[in-house]
C-alpha cells in the first residue's frame, strides 16, 4: 500500500463486497464496514468515497493521516509517510471528503487517546450530521487509543448493534 493508503484498501473492501453480491451471498443494500484505528481510516473512506457501504461504525478512527503523522507516537509518524503521497494526503484527509459521507456513521472514541486525536472524531462527526446524514459520537473520558473497560467495551457492542439495525433497517 506504499503511497496508497485510503485508494487501494478501499478499492479491496469493494471489491470483496462486489464479489459477495455477485455470488448472492450478501444483499448489496445492507452491507457495512467497521474498523479501528488504521481500520477505521479504512471504514471512513470507504464511505467518503463510494456508495458500496450503507453503514460505517469505527472505533478510535485515523481521521486526517497527515495530521495523524504528527501526533502518532514517533515509532508510527513515519507510517504515514510511506503510506500516503505526500502531494496528496490531504486530498485523503477524511475532513476533506466529508461532504460526501452519506451512510450513518458511528464513532467510538476515548477522550484521553493520544494516538487519534479526540478533537478530529468531533469535528468529524459534527460536520457529519450537518450535511444531512447521521453521525453518533460515542466517547470514553477515561479511555485512550482502544477500550479497556469491559463496560465501555459492552456499551460499545451495545451502540454499534444499535447503530447497524437502525441504519441498516432491521
């Protein structure tokens, strides 16, 4: 994915759903996509850039990679420079594409996380909601990047399969 992170992992989850409606095993209206941290910026452009996925719930998202690269901790900043062309990052920020995020969409997210900064699933989810789809922000106050509480873990299970029913009509 060197240079291509958020184009061709994208491109892979579309094609294994095209693959699953084709062969009649999902219904092609009803399919989300979930992810975490690096999975999460997955899930998010997924749905920033495509209509293949009515639902996206994430967990603790990479929301802007070039903004990530410099709060990640200094083992992972360099992660996003290999991953992403420096020339056009931003254009692969998700704040960039978020007038286009039309599926509901859930973010988990601990307020003390100092790996995803808590302020872009805010702003991320707030700008959401003002274009017309719906965006639910579900924060921890003491979690940081992931959940370590069995509460906050079941609470999340609880908002995410919430969250899939509504969106997904069930």
């Amino acid at each position: 994915m060197r240079g291509t992170w958020g184009i061709r992992d994208v491109a892979d989850c579309v094609d294994a759903v095209r693959y699953l409606v084709e062969s009649g095993r999902v219904d092609a209206a009803r399919v989300a996509i979930c992810g975490s941290s690096a999975g999460g910026y997955t899930a998010l452009r997924a749905v920033a850039t495509t209509d293949t996925f009515a639902a996206a719930p994430v967990r603790h998202a990479i929301v802007d990679p070039v903004g990530w690269s410099r709060a990640a901790p200094k083992f992972q900043a360099h992660h996003a420079d290999l991953l992403i062309d420096g020339a056009t990052g931003l254009q692969r920020s998700v704040p960039h594409t978020r007038d286009a995020i039309t599926a509901p969409t859930l973010i988990v997210h601990g307020e003390r996380d100092t790996v995803t900064p808590i302020a872009d699933a805010r702003q991320l989810a707030a700008s959401i909601g003002s274009i017309g789809s719906y965006a639910t922000l579900l924060t921890f106050a003491d979690e940081g990047h992931g959940l370590r509480n069995p509460v906050h873990e079941h609470q999340t299970l609880t908002a995410e399969l919430a969250h899939l029913h509504r969106a997904l009509g069930r």
